[in-house]
C-alpha cells in the first residue's frame, strides 16, 4: 500500500526533531485533523497569494501526497519558488516535471524510506542548495507567458 503523507511527515519527525513544518489546511475539517495529528504545528489557512508564495520560499520541501489529481498546481507552485515537492510521480502531470532526487522526492516506497530520502536531502545542504536552484527551471514549460506561440511553434505553424 502506498504510504500516506502523515506517516511520512511523522517518520521525517522521528529521524528530525528540530524540523520546522507547516501544514496548510484548506478547511475546518482538515485544520481539526491537522491539530490532532500533530499537536503543537503551525497550521495556516486562507492564504492570500503572497502569503503562498511567502510559505513556498520559506520551506524547503512541499509534502503533496495526493492519490488523484487533474494537474496539480500546488507541486508547479512550488517548483517555481525552489521548494521541492515530495509528490507521487504517476498523479497529475507530475512524469511531465518531477524528477526523483533532482527536483522533487517520489513517494514511492514506505514512509520511513521516504522520509530517508527527505532527511538526506535536508541534512545535506549542497544538494539541498543545487535541488532548489535547479527547481524554477522545470517548470518554464508551463510558464504562460508566450504559451501560444509556443504551440503554433511546436505544431511547425510558424
């Protein structure tokens, strides 16, 4: 069974106690659930889009342990502000942009190994550094500026 985001982030706990998380909830339902599972964490809600961009660029990793998504922008978001997410490589269009040990962690094992792979990351600020430097840089093809003329390109139109 694939691990759950909250196993992960807790396993991540277990290994780093000193680290900083924040939990964005987007309703009541999943604030309550957030204070219940971990007690004593900054949970934000009903951020503005600065406020996201802010909590992007002050974290390191985006943990986005979603089954089912159409596209998933929150990963893209977050790409473009240098924190990585920790994502499954076959939701949304993630094998479009996510790229294991690169620019993202792929959730695809059990929570302690994922969480490993996290904290080897965190514990290693060189690659940390070069993952984050590196993140803007995979996501230009969803840039919307010149979108269209891109495509006429790609479709040799022009």
């Amino acid at each position: 069974p694939a691990a759950q985001g909250s196993e992960i982030v807790k396993a991540l706990m277990q290994m780093r106690p000193g680290t900083t998380l924040t939990i964005w909830a987007r309703g009541r339902g999943y604030k309550a659930a957030a204070q219940e599972h971990f007690p004593g964490v900054k949970i934000v809600q009903e951020l503005n889009e600065q406020e996201l961009v802010n909590l992007y660029l002050e974290h390191s990793l985006l943990m986005f342990p979603s089954t089912y998504e159409g596209f998933g922008m929150p990963p893209i978001e977050a790409l473009a502000c240098g924190c990585l997410p920790v994502l499954r490589p076959e939701v949304g269009a993630a094998e479009l942009y996510a790229r294991d040990g690169e620019n993202s962690v792929h959730i695809d094992g059990d929570p302690a190994s994922i969480a490993r792979k996290m904290a080897e990351i965190l514990d290693n600020p060189g690659t940390l550094k070069a993952m984050r430097t590196a993140a803007p840089e995979s996501v230009e093809p969803f840039n919307p500026n010149e979108y269209g003329q891109r495509l006429l390109e790609a479709a040799s139109i022009l």
